[in-house]
C-alpha cells in the first residue's frame, strides 16, 4: 500500500484507520520514553497527507467494489474472505470498513505541531474523502497545545478533530524535570483546559511508577492535584517499564533511580486515586498496568476503584506474590483468575521454583515485562 505509518497508537485506537500527519517525535528528550529514540522527527507536507488519504480512498473503493461484485453493500466476512485470497495487502483497510470505518487517528507523537491550518486542512480533506468518518483522534504534547490558541483548536475541532490524548505523565514539577519531559505541570493544566474549552475530548495518560521510589508520593499527589484542575474526560492509566537501550536505564544501572516495586505501585494508585476530585472516566487498560479491573466513571466509580487496589494490598503476602507472577506472565487478567484453581496452582509451582533457585521475584518479573515494553 502506497501510505505510511508511525509505529505507535494508543489501545483504544487499535482498530482506527491511521493517517500519518508527521513523523515520530518533535521532542523526543523524555528519558523514560521507548519509542521514537533512534527515529528522527520530520515534518510532512500537506500534499503528502492528501495523497496517502487519496491512497487509502482508492484501496477503500478496491475493497468496496470486492463487496458490491459479490452482491453485498457491506464488508462482510465473505468479502474479507476473497479480499484476502486475492488482494491481501487490502485486508488491514477491509477490517477497518468492516469494524464500520469510523474511526481515525493522526499519527504521530504530536499532530498539533502542524501547521493549525494545514491540518485544518488535512481533516476537511479526510473528512470529504472519508464522509463515514466520526471521530478523528489524535496525540499531542501539552507543550504545543499550550501555544495554539482556543480559536485554532475550534478551527481543528470544526475540520473533524474529536478528541485529543495527552501524555501527561505526572503532574510533579522536579519529576517532569528530571524525566525531561519539556513542559511544566502549569502548562499542562493550561493546554488541557485549552483542549476542553475548544470542546474537544480529552483524554490524559498518567505513568504509575514514574516517581520510582523516591518520589512516589510526590508523584501521586501533584498528578492527582494537577488533574483534579484539568478535570479531563478520560484518565488512562499506564506503568513505567525500562529497557536497554531507554536513557532511564542508564540511571537506574547507575543506582540513582530506584524503580518501583508492584505493592509499590498499588499504594501509589491508591494515593493518588485518593486525591483525585474530578469527574473523568478512568481506565487501566494496558499490559503492563497491575491491576486491570481499575476501571469506572468518577467521582461515584471512587470508592469501588480504591476498594479493587485495597483488595490487592490485603492479600496475604503469597497471594499476591501468587497474583503478580499471574498477572505479568499474563495468566490472570483480573484478581478474580485466581479462583482458577488450575492456573492459581501453576502459579504456586512457578513461585516455588523461583524461591528454591533464590531468585528475587521482582526483579524476575522486571525483566519479563522488558518484552512489551
Ligand atoms: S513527548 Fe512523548 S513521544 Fe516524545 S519523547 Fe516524550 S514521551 Fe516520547
């Protein structure tokens, strides 16, 4: 296919059409950050955009006549079916007019560095190539944001942007600081109500385990202050993992930073879930995060979502060493796969084996979880 893609998007864009806007990350400093380390940033231009969005309208229009030579209006499994024995490289764009082909997301790390108009531009022309299309998302960084103005961001809102994720990683000054993040917890609650009064959505990440275990609670109570200002619709949650070869790790061989462990983790959710006063809808939804079943609407999901860490934390300690091995090897999705009794036992062997070799748990699971990373 005759169209580029960047390497990330977030989960809950797995399923959209992905259009490139530019390449990797205009930044791309943060010391804990695995993705756009060896990748150079570079602008697109606008003609370049069009014409990727004109190559996935033609491969859409393939793929819509496989449907109509069949006798159908839609993309179904019979047409995916013969898409793929004749035309393969059109399958990831059929399943996407399967799912609907509804969904977009602006690649890369932060579309907003665009040229507000250009990619005004770009979404118009999205939308007429694509009229199905009903949410357009994008990533972008709380420092870009912070410079355009509410005007630019309705015009992008009014091209067809929906909504708009942040990496804001905590809201603690020496932490984003020392993480390099680029920006400061002011201009980040300026750039996310920036977003909201444009009124597009707003979708904010948060890295548990960023503070390591010095900083953790610092960590936990300026990111739950800092978002409690920004109020924003979403709150996703993710969890801090180092691998050779990210700057971080280099620190961390160095002793200076000392990372968390999962206990570690869970009392810093509950920390921060505790000082969290806003009324966003907060979701756990990735690998590496512990506990999954963190999900619900704030403020009335507030006492469930501290009752699901209280009963990681009083576990007995077996238990949750039992849960964390489940877990991280992706055994358990929930707590509740512990009543499995088949997998709760393989679990049981497994622990025991690590203890009879004296290796530490932690630091076992540490270096298996480098593999999503
Ligand atoms: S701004 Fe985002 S993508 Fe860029 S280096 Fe930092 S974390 Fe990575």
């Amino acid at each position: 296919m005759n169209y580029e893609t960047g390497p990330i998007r977030p989960p809950s864009e797995a399923e959209s059409l992905f259009v490139r806007v530019n390449r990797n990350c205009p930044w791309n400093k943060c010391l804990f950050c695995p993705v756009y380390k060896k990748r150079k940033f570079s602008r697109r231009t606008l003609d370049e955009i069009k014409e990727d969005i004109l190559s996935l309208k033609e491969a859409a229009d393939k793929v819509q006549s496989y449907a109509v030579k069949m006798g159908y209006s839609e993309v179904n499994r019979q047409v995916l079916e013969n898409v793929y024995r004749n035309e393969p490289d059109l399958l990831q764009i059929a399943f996407w007019m399967h799912r609907g082909g509804r969904n977009v997301f602006l690649q890369d790390a932060d579309s907003m560095i665009m040229d507000p108009g250009q990619l005004s531009e770009a979404l118009s022309f999205l939308k007429e190539q694509f009229p199905r299309v009903e949410r357009i998302t994008t990533y972008a960084r709380s420092k870009t944001i912070s410079k355009r103005s509410v005007s630019e961001l309705e015009m992008l809102k009014d091209a067809g942007l929906t909504r708009v994720h942040v990496g804001m990683e905590t809201g603690h000054d020496p932490l984003l600081e020392y993480m390099k993040k680029g920006v400061t917890s002011e201009e980040q609650v300026q750039a996310g109500l920036l977003v909201k009064e444009a009124g597009l959505s707003l979708s904010e990440y948060i890295l548990l385990g960023l503070g390591g275990q010095e900083w953790w609670k610092e960590h936990a109570l300026d990111t739950a202050r800092m978002l409690s200002r920004i109020d924003p619709h979403f709150i996703r949650l993710r969890t801090l993992a180092v691998r050779k070869g990210i700057p971080l790790q280099e620190k961390i061989d160095a002793g200076e930073f000392k990372m968390q462990d999962d206990d570690g983790l869970a009392r810093e959710l509950k920390l921060f879930l505790e000082n969290l006063e806003c009324n966003s809808y907060m979701i756990s939804d990735h690998i590496l995060n512990l506990l999954e079943e963190v999900e619900g609407q704030l403020p009335d999901d507030k006492p469930y979502l501290l009752g699901v860490v209280d009963r990681y934390l009083d576990m007995p300690d077996e238990k949750r060493a039992n849960y964390q091995l489940g877990r991280r090897l992706g055994y358990y999705r929930y707590m509740a796969d512990m009543e499995d009794q088949g997998r709760f036992q393989q679990m049981e062997e497994l622990r025991k084996q690590l203890l009879e070799k004296g290796q530490n748990q932690a630091d076992f699971l540490r270096e298996y979880i480098k593999q999503y990373v």
